[in-house]
C-alpha cells in the first residue's frame, strides 16, 4: 500500500554527519565488516562518521539515546541485526532523528520490510541520500507498566518457547542452535490456553498455538507470519493459529514460511489497533529478542519511526 503522505510524511534530510553504531555480534560476527564497508562508502563521499560500538546491549542503548540528543547528528544509523534496531529504536522512538539501516543481522525481517538493500555498500548510498519515510511502530506495554517498542512481529507461543529453549542452549551456533531448539519444542508441540482481546472488544478464549501480532509481515529471516502487515496503515495484522495437530503442522511448516496458510480452519487473522495477550506462562517476544513475560498489551504507535529508505 503506498501511504497516505499526510499521516506519514516523507522527507530528505542532508546528511552530513552520522552515527554509526556497530553490534559487533551480530551476523555471527559480520557486522563490523559491513560497518567498516559502510564507513568507508559514507566517508568517500564527505559524510562524517562517528563510529561508536558498546561494549554490551546496554552499553550500546546508551550511545543510540546519546546520538539521537546530539543536535550535530543528523541520522543514527544501526550496522547489525533486528535485535540492534529494537535497541536503538527505545531511544528513536517519536525523536524525529532519522534512522539509517545497514541490515548485518541474520534475519534482517526490518531491513526486508523497509525495501534497504541487504548489501552494506548500497545500504549507505541509500543513507547518503537521506529520504525518509515515517513508519509505525508497535508498543508493548507489561503488567507493571514497562514499555518498550518493535518493529517488526511481537509473538507468544510455540515460536517463543523456541526462543526460550535456544536462549538455554550453548551450543551448537547461529541458525542452528534455532533449528535444535525447533526441534526439540516440536517434540513437546502442544497449544496453550489463552485469551486475546482486541481493542473493538472482541474476544478469542481457545487453546491457540501461536499468536503473532505483526506491524510487518515476516519474522526469522523471511516467514511471512502476518502476510499482510503494513507499517503505514496504523493497524496491527494479527495471526492466530488455534491448536493444531502436530502431524498437520508438520505437514505444513512450509505454508507458514509463505504465508499459504489462510483458508486453514486452524488459523484465523485479525486487525486492530491495540491488543491484549494472556497466555499464562509464556514469554512475549519482538524483532527476535525477549520483551516480557505474558500478560501484555500491543499498541501500534501510528508514524512513531522516521527510517532512511530509498526513495521509491
Ligand atoms: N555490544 C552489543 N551491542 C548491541 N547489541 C548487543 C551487544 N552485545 C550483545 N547484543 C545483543 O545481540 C542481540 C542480537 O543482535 P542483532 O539482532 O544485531 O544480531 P543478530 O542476532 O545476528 O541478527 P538478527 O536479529 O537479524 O537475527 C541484540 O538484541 C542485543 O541484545
């Protein structure tokens, strides 16, 4: 859908100065090479790098809400994966000051869903020339009132309790540890009691699988989960997939990568605004990493990001 310009401005803003903030842990490691191809694209033509890496995700989240009150900085721009956006994006948030995205992650679902080019030197010509777009963002807000946002899918379920098993796992690395961990949920697959209510007061009481709650529309590097999500309509796309069987399921697994899973009787998706998860015992996670634990509530926060992209 192309946005409505006057609820999500588009602008270009000169870039003469940026932050670059490197997670040097990411991509398995790759992400200071693209960094270091990135810098010099920008630097070649005469934009101003302030390099700055943390020494640990907090450290890091600090420089991200440092560069954004920096009146000299005219975009931060953020070399790793969605993990590193989400942190930055707790200090962007509503600021004004443009993101710039050099997508170094494993999955890049952020990067993917904004058309930046996944090749770091194309991702900094892209941020040389400064068009911006206005973006919604979801916010999730916890039973004690901790708020943080996202991006990109908040989900509860089957694929977080995946999450939690490889977050427990020390070996082995990267893609597979997250395929070890799938496995071993898939062996214990099972759905869990859960109440979901959406802000037009409909309610869903069942025994549900997963619940993802998309302001874009895929996770882990490309499933398209919420096929349809649009982060210029204000609206969450929520999908819902109901208990299953695990034969099914397995039967199926490709359909959930390609979004091919409507028509399912199992699976039912929804829009709204803001929505209400409880599902006791379960870990809510976003943009890949953990938020809170359930209950929680997504908000979208309409036009709440301003990202560099190319210009269409
Ligand atoms: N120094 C650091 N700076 C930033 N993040 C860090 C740092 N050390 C560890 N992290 C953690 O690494 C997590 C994952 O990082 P990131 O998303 O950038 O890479 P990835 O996991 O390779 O990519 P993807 O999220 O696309 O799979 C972050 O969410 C953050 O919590």
């Amino acid at each position: 859908m192309t946005p409505n310009p006057e609820a999500y401005p588009l602008s270009t803003v000169e870039i003469n100065r940026v932050a670059l903030l490197t997670n040097p842990k990411a991509g398995k490691g790759g992400a200071s090479k693209a960094a270091e191809i990135a810098r010099h694209t920008l630097t070649k033509t005469d934009v101003d790098v302030v390099g700055i890496s943390g020494s640990s995700a907090e450290a890091s989240k600090r420089l991200a809400e440092e560069m954004i009150a920096d009146p000299d900085i005219d975009a931060l721009v953020v070399c790793g994966g969605d993990g590193l956006i989400n942190l930055a994006l707790q200090a962007h948030a509503n600021s004004g000051t443009p993101m710039g995205i050099i997508p170094a992650g494993t999955g890049n679902d952020t990067a993917r869903a904004l058309g930046i080019p996944l090749d770091p030197r194309r991702a900094a010509l892209t941020v040389i020339r400064g068009f911006t777009t206005t973006c919604d963002l979801g916010q999730l807000t916890d039973a004690e009132g901790n708020q943080r946002y996202f991006m990109t899918i908040a989900c509860a379920g089957f694929d977080s309790l995946v999450s939690d098993r490889a977050n427990t796992l020390v070996w082995p690395h990267g893609k597979a540890r997250y395929n070890l961990a799938m496995a071993v949920e898939f062996s214990k697959f099972h759905s869990i009691p859960t109440r979901i209510t959406l802000d037009d007061s409909t309610v869903i009481d069942d025994d549900v699988t997963l619940c993802a709650i998309g302001n874009t529309s895929t996770y882990g590097g490309g499933m398209r989960v919420c096929p349809h999500a649009d982060h210029h309509d204000g609206l969450f796309d929520i999908t819902v997939i109901h208990r299953i069987n695990r034969r099914k399921a397995a039967r199926n697994v490709s359909r959930f990568f390609t979004g091919e899973f409507e028509g399912f009787p199992e699976a039912t998706i929804h829009r709204a605004h803001s929505v209400e998860i409880h599902m006791p015992g379960i870990n809510v996670y976003a943009d890949g990493d953990f938020m809170f634990p359930s209950p929680v509530t997504a908000t979208v926060a309409t036009a709440a990001g301003r990202i560099i992209v190319p210009r269409p």
